[in-house]
C-alpha cells in the first residue's frame, strides 16, 4: 500500500520526508485556506519540489476550464511526469478525467462517495479513485465497506486505476486501509507519526535499554565526580556541609594517614540527633565506631550495583579504584536512569 502524506504544512512535510520511503503528497485548497496561504500557485511550486510525487487540486466549472487550469499550473513549472491532477467526480470531472489522460497528464478523481461514481472515474482512466472514509462516516454511511467494493471492482475489471483511502481520522482508518487491501492511504502528520507508538513496544524498549545498560554500563560511567572525605578530626557539621556541597547522602571518613576509616551517611547524622539532639552536631567523626562500608569497584558493571543495593537494603555504596576512594554511588542515580524501581 503506498503511503502518501495529507498535508500543506511545510515543516510537516520536512519531518515525514526524513522518514525517507513516503510516496508523495496530497493537498487540498481546504488546507491552504486553513494555514492561511494567499499565494496558492508559489506553495504549490514549493510543494512540488519537496516530494516525488505531488496530488494537486484542478478546477473549473467546464471540463475544458479544467484541462484549462492543469495546462495553466505546467506553465507554472509543474513537472507532469509526477504531477496528479485532482478532479472532483462530476460528469464534469470524469469528462475532464478523460480529456487529461489524452494529454498524457496524471490524475486523481476525489470526492467519490458511491461505487457509481467510482465505476465512472475508472471508466475514464483515473489514476488514483480517492474515497473519503472519514467524511462518508461523519454522515453515518459505511465507507469501509464503499473501500472494499471499489477495490474489488478494479480488480475484477483489470483496471489501473488505484483506490486511495483518504480522509484519515485515526490510526484505526489506516489498519482498516489495510486489511482492505486499498492501493494507497493518505494520512495527515498527527495520524502518521504515530502509527509505530505502542505501549507494549515502549515498555518492552525500556526493558531492553535498561538490561543493556546493566550488562554493559560500568559503575566508573555513572558515578558523580564529587568524592566527599572528611578527617576524623572533622565535625558532623562538616561532613553535613560536605554532603550538600556534593548533593550526596554519605561522606567517606579518612583517618590521620589518609586511609579510609568508614562511611558516614545523612541517616547517621538523623540517628544521631534522635539520641543525643542538638549538641550531637559537635562530636568529631573520630568519636564514632564504622562499620566495615560496603564497597564496589569502579569496574564492577552496573548489574553488580544494583544487586549490592538490593541485598545490603542500603543507599550509598562507596566506589573503590585500586582499592581507594574514588567516590559514593547514589541509590538515586540508578534511579533516574530507570534501573532502579
């Protein structure tokens, strides 16, 4: 099925052209009115360089106005090998249909709302016979079932004339184009761009970046620069300024040769004051007891990380390079990188 954009919005085509396998463009003067464009014959010429293949309105209240104007806009510097006049279905248009064909022009016959009027645009050598699901269905008519006896029709009569799905509402219109079998769906920006969007595939992505991450991401990559120490002869004031200045929950604890002596966390400082209160803030570090830290090397991948935090039930594990403190890997940090529930 070919994909054709629906749309006169510039910096809309732009962005679906990189998606690099759209087969043209489809406009109408309903768009150009509504994006307020006054100089219809220079967006058209500008619209016509930006795709392959360009579907472009061609009216007239005779069918020869309407040979008239698609005459008119090849002067303009239309290139008819990939120009698609538009008729609307009338014994007008069918007639005009007819007379382009013989010119050796391109062209789409709209606005069919019956398997009459679609019968007449094939009998006339239309190129594209374009229904308007999302209109017909606006009135209460079954347009799916109009999609499916055109193509059928085209088909049984071996003629070239393609059957485009057109006046697209939802992503549910394009599956149902489909299913149909039509030739051709043309469908605005807001319809296309997520026609690849699942819950399900974004979950699933997320899942696959994550455990990539896991098996692959080092601790060294991730852990901040800051690397917090305090001297036993320190404060708890002073570690608590150090844990702010780094935007860390715990401080290393180094004793006078400069070897580590353990870790001091903000929930130390929190336990701290619930038993002693306000004066605990001038004890030394020295005057603690530490336990053995947890550690991790910077080398260790993030998986190893991640099960240390799960199994310790802890939120600081200190980062060892050559065996020396290189800085404390935060809980929070895998968090916001989604590896963390």
């Amino acid at each position: 099925m070919e994909l054709y954009l629906d749309s006169v919005d510039f910096k809309e085509i732009e962005e679906a052209n990189k998606l690099g396998f759209l087969t043209g463009l489809t406009t109408t003067p309903t768009f150009m009115h509504r994006h307020g464009i006054t100089d219809i014959d220079a967006a058209i010429l500008k619209l016509s360089k930006m795709v392959t293949w360009l579907h472009v309105e061609a009216l007239g209240d005779t069918p020869e106005e309407i040979v008239k104007e698609a005459d008119r806009l090849i002067g303009l510097g239309l290139n008819p090998a990939n120009t698609f006049f538009k008729v609307p279905v009338s014994l007008i248009g069918v007639t005009a249909c007819k007379m382009l064909k013989d010119k050796g022009y391109k062209v789409n016959v709209h606005l069919c709302y019956t398997l009459n009027q679609a019968y007449m645009a094939m009998c006339a050598g239309a190129d594209y016979i374009c229904v308007l699901v999302g209109r017909f269905q606006d009135q209460g008519h079954d347009a799916l079932t109009l999609v499916e006896e055109c193509i059928d029709m085209v088909e049984r009569f071996g003629s070239d004339s393609k059957i485009m799905f057109s006046s697209v509402r939802h992503a549910e219109h394009v599956r149902t184009a489909i299913r149909a079998g039509a030739h051709c769906c043309t469908i605005p920006w807001s319809v296309m761009k997520n026609l690849t969007t699942n819950n399900f595939t974004t979950v699933g992505t997320d899942q696959f970046v994550e455990h990539t991450k896991l098996m692959t991401m080092r601790v060294k990559e991730v852990v901040k620069s800051e690397n917090p120490t305090v001297k036993e002869s320190d404060t708890i004031l002073d570690a608590l300024v150090k844990m702010t200045d780094s935007k860390l929950g715990a401080v290393s604890v180094l004793d006078a040769s400069g070897n580590l002596k353990g870790v001091f966390t903000d929930g130390d400082i929190r336990r701290q004051l619930k038993e002693v209160g306000k004066s605990t803030m001038d004890k030394k570090m020295g005057d603690f007891s530490y336990k053995t830290p947890i550690t991790i090397s910077s080398d260790a991948l993030l998986y190893d990380a991640v099960n240390t935090f799960k199994k310790e039930k802890i939120d600081n594990i200190l980062v060892l390079e050559n065996n020396m403190p290189s800085g404390i890997l935060d809980i929070q940090d895998l968090v916001e990188m989604g590896l963390i529930g």
